[in-house]
C-alpha cells in the first residue's frame, strides 16, 4: 500500500509542515538562491500551487520546476536541472529523507565545499539488518567526521558490505560528476538503457582519481518514505514541542 494515493510524496505532513518545507528551511543559513523542484508532470499544478503559497516564507530563493518524464533515475533528474544548476556546485536533496540537525545538513555541505572543494555524500551508519537497503561507501577517514570515500556498492549483502556507511539525504556534486554523466548517458542511449543514477557519476569520478568525500551525518533521520517513519517524525517533533 504506497504512503499517499494523491497527495505528492513531498508535500506529506509531518508535525504540521510539509516534508519539502523542512528541505526548504535548509537554505535558510546558507547562501543558496536558486532551488529547482524535480517532479512528474502531474504534479505541476499542485507542487506550483504550493511554492507560490510559501514564497513569502523564503523571499531570497528563486524555484524553478523541472519535469520528468518517467522514473529514468537520479542522473536524469539531475539533467532537468541543468539549465540552472551547471556548471557551478550544487546540492541533491531528497526531502522524504527528513534530517533535523543543527547546522543543517545543506550548511554543512556549503561549508565543507569551501574547505575541501570536492564533491560529498552525506553518510549515516547503519545497523546491521538494514545494510541491504542503502549504497555503502568504501572509505577512510580524513578528519573528525569527515572520510575519503574509495567506493561505493549499491545494495550489497550486509556480509559483503566494505562497511556499515550508507548514503543519505543527498549529495554535493560538482561539474566534473555532471560531466561523467552526460558522458555515461551517451553510453547507455547507445545501447537502448533509459535509467541513469547519480552514482554513476562518482563512481567515475573517484575512477580518474578523482577525490570525492562523505560527512558523518550528526543529528536526528527519518525516513519519511514510509508510514513508519513519518510516525516515528512525529512523535520525535511532538515530544520536542511539549519539552521547549
């Protein structure tokens, strides 16, 4: 049974606000201006209804909505924002991936940028059971909360995994990715495939020794792609409210 029949998965509420409003509340401490919302055609109208009635809460950003046209993956998702986005840096969130930290987990990839300048993953350990569901990345550490990343498995075993970092909520990504994916994009029109992932791009990123990296994601997660986890949002936020 999916979470929501007509409701887009982005604008389900959690604690009284919308999971796209929680992404949108990122931005606030960062200088990021230009957010591109990435929907299927469908949803034009209720996912541009709803910005115009928040614009007022987030007068610095400019939205711009992105389209597409079937379920291609994160790399074709990413290729609707180029217009906007290329070739500067740029962040991939995922809203139904609520992080409720402090920083947000967008300062922190703004300000790691600037210490580092290279791409990141926002990472989480993960127990035992649940490795199978995520991309483990293969790293070393770099400093404090922050690795190296040496590779990345989609899906693996949890007995096979080269260790128990996952992927989470988004990514920072840089020219160079959007490059090797463009590249890889041709690759696979050519042989009649039509589902390209971000990960690709990293992947060949960090194969043409390319340095990519990943912050220890510190702060409270739900994934509120479930039913599940948007019980377990509300009850962390409600019990937040009672205690201030």
């Amino acid at each position: 049974m999916p979470l929501t029949l007509n409701t887009p998965k982005a604008l389900i509420k959690v604690a009284g606000k919308e999971l796209l409003y929680y992404a949108l509340e990122e931005t606030l401490d960062t200088e990021i201006e230009e957010v591109v919302v990435v929907i299927c055609k469908s949803q034009e109208e209720t996912i541009g209804n709803y910005l115009k009635k928040i614009k007022d809460d987030f007068k610095k950003l400019r939205f711009h909505l992105r389209f597409q046209d079937g379920p291609f993956g994160s790399g074709d998702a990413v290729f609707k924002a180029y217009d906007v986005v290329y070739p500067d840096p740029f962040i991939v969130r995922y809203p139904d991936d609520l992080l409720l930290s402090q920083p947000s987990l967008l300062k922190t990839f703004s300000d790691l940028f600037r210490k580092y300048q290279t791409p990141f993953f926002s990472l989480e350990k993960m127990p035992h059971e649940l490795i199978s569901n995520y991309g483990v990345v293969q790293l070393e550490q770099k400093e404090g909360r922050v690795y190296r990343v040496r590779g990345l498995v989609e899906h693996p075993k949890a007995e096979e995994a080269p260790s128990d970092f996952t992927v989470i909520g988004g990514y920072l990504l840089t020219a160079e990715i959007i490059d090797y994916l463009k590249e890889e994009e041709r690759k696979m029109t050519e042989k009649g495939k039509d589902c390209l992932f971000i990960n690709i791009g990293f992947t060949k990123h960090m194969d043409q020794g390319g340095e990519v990296c990943g912050i220890e994601f510190e702060g409270n997660r739900f994934d509120c792609g479930n039913l599940d986890g948007v019980k377990k949002a509300e009850t962390f936020l409600g019990n937040k409210l009672v205690q201030e």
